[in-house]
C-alpha cells in the first residue's frame, strides 16, 4: 500500500508520459522528518541521469524547524536508487530528442519514501487544451449520469 506525499500535476498535464519507473531516494533523517511533517514539494521537479547515476532536481523539502545542528538544503539534488538495467534504459529513453525524465508524483511504501519518474514528452499547446477538453467532457458526462442515478431511486 502506497500513500501519497505529493504529486506534480503541471508534469501530466505538460508531457505526454511513455514510460513510468519507480525509484528509492536517498535521503538525510531532517529531510524524512520533514517529509513526515508533509513539507514536500514535486512542482517543477526533474531527473537526469549523469556518470551512470540517477540525480533528482528541483525537489522542494523546507528545513525541519526543530533539528538540532545539521540541515539540508530545501533544493539540493538527490540521488535516486534503481538498478542498473533501469538506470541503463533511462539513459537510452533520454538521449532520444524531445524525451526527459518528469518526476510524477512522491509517496510511502513501507517506511520508504519512493519516487515515480515518467519518461515524458512534451505536449504542444493544442494537445495540452485537447486533454482539458477531454477532461471536461467525461466530467460533464459523470455529472449527467449521477444525476440521472439519482432520479432513479425514488
């Protein structure tokens, strides 16, 4: 069972996603306790993979007010965990032109925090106001049918 920390929106809506990986972060005790306060932030957020290593940008994790001596940086890259066949495979995905790896959404499993990354590419602004019509339109028709449900009982 997996709960879920935070998601990037903007990521789904801006990129067309081709492939989703789950991936390990390491992290320092202040930045999990302040997870655990719920001081995360994926807006914005990006992977790249460099020296055959996974490294998470943009992450926003505020400073844990009631550590001792040590803090994190709020911004600071953070090294992903995944093996080395999906690190290999994320490389390939992103050497092709218009591809890049969107971090998706954050979340607990088990006592871990896990990241889901979406190899994406990027949507133009006609397929981005086709998907918010789309989105529109089956909203409009739950609505309907709701409705329609509830005139049924009586």
């Amino acid at each position: 069972m997996s709960v879920e920390i935070s998601a990037n929106r903007k990521g789904l809506r801006d990129f067309h996603i081709l492939e989703r990986f789950e991936a390990g972060l390491e992290l320092k005790g202040t930045e999990v306790k302040s997870i655990r306060a719920g001081h995360a932030n994926l807006q914005g957020a990006f992977a790249r993979v460099e020296n055959m290593q996974v490294y998470l940008y943009e992450m926003d994790i505020r400073a844990y007010e009631k550590a001792s001596h040590t803090q994190h940086e709020p911004k600071s890259r953070r090294r992903l965990l995944l093996h080395k066949q999906q690190i290999v495979k994320l490389f390939e995905q992103t050497h092709i032109k218009g591809n890049s790896l969107v971090a998706l959404r954050l979340y607990w499993k088990g006592h871990r925090v896990k990241v889901e990354l979406g190899v994406g590419s990027g949507k133009d602004k006609a397929d981005q106001r086709a998907s918010l019509k789309e989105r529109a339109e089956k909203r409009e028709v739950d609505r309907e049918v709701s409705r329609f449900n509830r005139g049924r009982r009586d």
